[in-house]
C-alpha cells in the first residue's frame, strides 16, 4: 500500500480527499464528491469549457496541452457517438500519482469523467487501468457500480429527463506503449496497441471512429475541484500559462520519497532539497531526470528552474508526467543510459522502423560500452541513432527513446569516454547475472 | 453472438464473459480484458480459451494470437502458482531492485520466467509497474509489495509458500 506523505509546501486540491476514505461513495459526497457535475448539468457545455480554458489546467499525461482547448476542438455535431477516454495507462517510469489517485480518490475521476462528457456532448466514458492495476480497478469498478446504484451514472442522472451518462471500466495486459492515446484507442478496440497516424486527431476522429476526448487520469480527477473552485481561482495557485497544482512523485535517492502536490512553477531545487528531504545519505547530487524516464537529463547544476511545462521547456528538458527520479554522486550514467534505452527497446511496439531498430540498437551499442568493449566512436553512433529517430515515428514512443539518450551523451560525455578508458564512475546496480538476464528480456 | 455451449470457464467466468461482450459498442473491445481474466482463471492463456474467446467475439483465432501476443502480461504457458514480478526500472534500480531480483533468483533458485519444480513460484524481472515512490517494489500475481529489503521479501515469500498469499482471483 503506498505510504502516505504530505509537506507544508504542498498546495492541497487534488489530494483533498486522499487519506480520508473517499472511495466510499458516501464519504465522497461528504467532501462535496458530486457537487460538481451538478453543477455542471445547469450550467452547460459553454460555461464548462470556459472555466476549464481560465483554469490554465494543462494535460497531466506529459504533453502539457491545455485542457480547455482540446475539449473545445471536438465538434458540437457529430454523425457519430462522442467518448471520452480517461488514460490511467500510467507506465512511464517514475511515475506513480494516478496510483495514488485510484486508490484514494476514485469518484473524482468518474465525475471528471462525466464533466469532460457533458462538454464535449459525449454519453459515454471509459476508464482504462493498466493491468497491472488489478486492485485499483477493482476499486474504480467498486466506485462505477455505487455511482450507478446513486443514480449517477445511467440514464436520466441525478433525475435530470434525458441526461444519460455511462462509464465502463478497461483493463490492459501490460504494454507501455498504450499510454499513448492512439494506441490506447487501439487497444480498447480489442486490438493490438499500434499508434495511429494523426491527422485526424482524436478529437475528430477518435475512439470507433467517433470524436473523442482523451485525458491523463490525473487531469480529468483535477477536473471536479476546478469547477468547484472556479477555474480563475485553480489558475491563481500555479504559474503563468500553468494553472494550478499537481502530483509530483518524486523518488530515487531521496530522503523522503513520495507523491506531494506542489503548485505548478515551484522551484525543482526546492521540491528535491525541501519537499523530498534532501538527497539520501548526505550524499552529493549528480543529477535529476524531472518528469519520468523519457524526459532530458538534468546536471546537478541545472536543477534551479521552476517546475511547470514552459520553464522546464527552457531548460531543455521537459515537465512530463511530473515523475521526479533523484541520481546521487554513486550512479554510473552509462549504467542509467543504459537501463533507460533497455526499456523503451523493450517496449517499442516495432510498428515504425526507426524506433524499432534505433532503440534496439543503441541498446546493444550501449551494452557493448558497459561491458567493456566500447571504443570511442560508439558515444558517436549512439548520439547519430537517436538523433535519426526523433520525429520520425508515428508516436512519440521512439522521441521519448531519443530525447534522455541524447541528453546522457551530450552532458556525460565526457563520463562515457572515461568509461571507455576503463575510468569508471560510481557504483554498478545492474549484476553480472543481470547482464545476461537482460540480453533475453 | 456465436454459441458457446460447452464452455471452459467457470460459471462466473463464463458469466463475466457475458456481460462484458454487451458493455461495449463493439464486442471486439472485450478482447483484451477476456484475455487476461481467462488467464486469471486457467494460469495462462490455453489454446481452448483462445478458441472460445475467438468464438464468443466472433473472431478468427489468428485475431485472437495477434492480440495475445503483443501484451507482456499475456503468456501462452503456465507460469508459478504465485508469479512474482520484481521492478527493476530506473526507480527501483536506485533503490535496490537488482538486489531484490538477485535475492529472489538465489532464494527460489530459477532465473527471469522459470517455474520451480513444484509450480508453486515463477520468476519475472519487469519494467515500471507504477511504484516508484516506494521503491523497490514486486508485484505477486497482482499485489503490490513495496520498500523491499531482501529481508522482507523473504517473510512475503515464506507467507506464499506456507499459502496464507491471496490467490490470484
């Protein structure tokens, strides 16, 4: 079970209700669960879409596009069935916040749900888990089935003639690449998770053809507190063009680890030294990747840059999934690079050949470095692969596999040369035994 | 919906199986959910259930394999009464997951996705699995155990094997 933490730095929206029993359908509706969609119903689609466009809530997912407007570009007529697709696929490594939210929060979700449905004019709602999830969707199907029961979900809810709303559960089988929202359409088309070329976007061409919204779990369960709340009021506690807070997860050597919610543009320096309690061990900082696995490297001397999508943008990384993973002076960055690339060469779904071959091949070029038989030529080849693979796949899988690539060899080189030199740096993590588990993984 | 009259799966299985075909606007989205709980069921994905799945969604059987064997949790043969599944992604690789997953292979004697003898544990070395925060962490069948020392995993594997672990279902 994950152990709650909380800090004085933390701005509670989110996590309002965690800690206190909320996936009880009562106890929701205690800590005014419901209230929003209400709401919502007597307002209309104009007036949700407005405070979702003023609340500055951008998608939690890792792409950061502004919430309110991807509503707002799904058409008002439609020949077919609108859907909204919740994406609680989350496996980018370092992340573990729609986890926290599942467990202590699920009628969040099934109402955000529902709001992003009555904006974009939808009936029906999915929420996919990833498998692996299996108690946390017994949660969620828990929390489907109560909202039902209330009358909530189905036909004519909270006894309003003619609004109709239904949610169905989705469990995957493990697959990272289906937390992309193509490829998750795919899947709950009882098909193989391959992304789709794009245009057309989701929005027009979506879920069975019809116009669909898709959003990160985390967004669409920020959703109820923002109507609550007002969106000028959500937008108020972030930065600017960053409304409000998150969940950051914020792990590796840290003291204390943890999901905190921080308001958007809070300082990276601060959330590592402050919020997680410094590095584990007094320990020195090497290094920080800030928003889950596939976002750029940053040096210990980079880390004073405000966590929201456009200061991180500047400083040549990225927000992401806001997954937090701490490196100190022990780790060996051609063992992380390594690591990194033996995921994502895992995962690539093989269905664009420059993210299938490239990941593949800077794993064994990387792999060859690792074990002693590098020369200085393959940091080279390493750096021209992922550079090849960036923007050419359907998905951004083979970028997400290029982007810590390039930054681990750009920054470290000079790392990977000693390497090479037999000079190595820091302690290993990956074993020997590993090593050959790893080349049949 | 094509007929199953003889079906392999137990009543509630079978009526699970029902009802999931009707939630969808098309059947076929029932695919990958049908998978997995009929691997829940049987301990992998048999070559009767990919038939019977393929029948009740009317699809061909290749329809069915193609699907099967693109998710990583999907396995064609029986694997442990208690799978244990340990991370070893960047988070849990800080944390000692290498340890845990080393500590594991000694402690029950196979390598990533063997079975012991008995079939009571398998083994499987597996990316992020959503647990960063509490790193390392394992997953057995489904459940999540987290902040491990090899000391503690060898209390939660002596709790399987003694059968006081939850089962699968």
């Amino acid at each position: 079970m994950p152990r709650y933490v909380s800090h004085p730095d933390e701005v509670i929206v989110l996590k309002r209700r965690h800690g206190k029993g909320a996936a009880d359908i009562d106890k929701y509706m205690e800590l005014d669960g419901y209230k929003a969609v209400q709401n919502a119903i007597e307002q209309g689609p104009d007036w949700i879409i407005n405070t979702m466009k003023a609340s500055g809530l951008r998608g939690r997912g890792g792409a950061g596009f502004p919430t309110g407007m991807k509503w707002s570009f799904v058409p008002k007529q439609s020949a077919k069935p609108k859907y909204v697709l919740v994406n609680g696929d989350e496996s980018e490594p370092g992340t573990c916040k729609d986890h926290v939210i599942f467990l202590e929060d699920p009628h969040s979700v099934i109402e955000g749900t529902m709001i992003a449905g009555l904006a974009i004019g939808a009936k029906m709602g999915f929420i996919y888990l990833r498998g692996e999830y299996r108690y946390l969707l017994k949660i969620v199907e828990k929390a489907v089935a109560d909202a039902y029961a209330k009358g909530f979900l189905g036909k004519n809810i909270f006894g309003k003639e003619g609004v109709d709303f239904d949610i169905v559960t989705q469990t995957g089988a493990g697959a990272y690449e289906v937390g992309e929202e193509s490829a998750l359409m795919e899947s709950l088309e009882g098909k193989r998770g391959v992304p789709r070329i794009k245009p057309p976007f989701p929005a027009v061409v979506g879920l069975y053809g019809g116009p669909t919204v898709i959003n990160n779990a985390e967004t669409i369960a920020s959703v109820p507190h923002i109507l609550l709340m007002g969106g000028e009021e959500y937008a108020k506690l972030g930065s600017e063009r960053n409304g409000g807070t998150r969940l950051f997860g914020i792990s590796g050597h840290v003291e204390r680890p943890g999901v905190y919610e921080l308001p958007m543009g809070y300082s990276l320096r601060k959330a590592i030294f402050e919020v997680g309690g410094g590095v584990k061990g007094g320990r020195q900082l090497k290094a920080v990747v800030p928003g889950g696995s596939s976002c750029p490297v940053l040096k210990a001397d980079e880390i004073d840059v405000g966590l929201d999508f456009d200061q991180m943008g500047k400083a040549g990384t990225m927000l992401g999934s806001g997954g937090i993973v701490v490196l100190d002076e022990t780790v060996s960055i051609v063992e992380f690079a390594l690591r990194t690339i033996k995921f994502y060469q895992h995962e690539s779904c093989g269905w664009c050949i420059p993210c299938r071959e490239g990941t593949d091949w800077i794993k064994k070029t990387l792999t060859r470095v690792y074990n002693d038989g590098g020369q200085k030529k393959d940091i080279d080849n390493v750096q021209y692969l992922a550079e090849n693979m960036m923007g050419r796949t359907f998905c951004p899988l083979g970028d997400a596999a290029a982007m810590p690539t390039l930054a681990f060899v750009k920054k470290f080189r000079k790392e990977f040369e000693d390497y090479i030199d037999g000079k190595k740096a820091g302690t290993p993590l990956m074993t020997e035994e590993q090593e050959l588990a790893g080349a049949a993984h | 919906m094509a007929a199953v009259t003889n079906t392999i799966f137990s009543p509630a299985t079978a009526a699970r199986f029902d009802r999931l075909v009707t939630l969808y606007p098309l059947k076929r989205s029932a695919l990958v959910p049908m998978l997995l709980y009929a691997q829940d069921e049987i301990g992998y994905v048999s070559e009767a259930a990919i038939q019977e799945i393929a029948t009740r969604l009317d699809l061909f059987d290749l329809d069915v394999r193609s699907v099967l064997s693109y998710y990583s949790m999907l396995r064609t043969k029986p694997a442990g009464k208690y799978n244990v599944q340990v991370c070893t992604n960047i988070s849990c690789m800080l944390g000692g997951g290498y340890d845990i997953l080393d500590h594991c292979k000694r402690k029950l004697g196979i390598g990533h996705k063997q079975v012991t003898p008995d079939g009571q544990f398998s083994l499987e070395e597996v990316e992020c699995i959503g647990a960063c925060c509490w790193a390392p962490a394992m997953q057995v069948n489904y459940d999540f155990h987290e902040e491990l020392t090899p000391e503690k995993v060898d209390g939660i594997l002596a709790e399987y094997a003694a059968g006081r672990g939850k089962d699968v279902k």
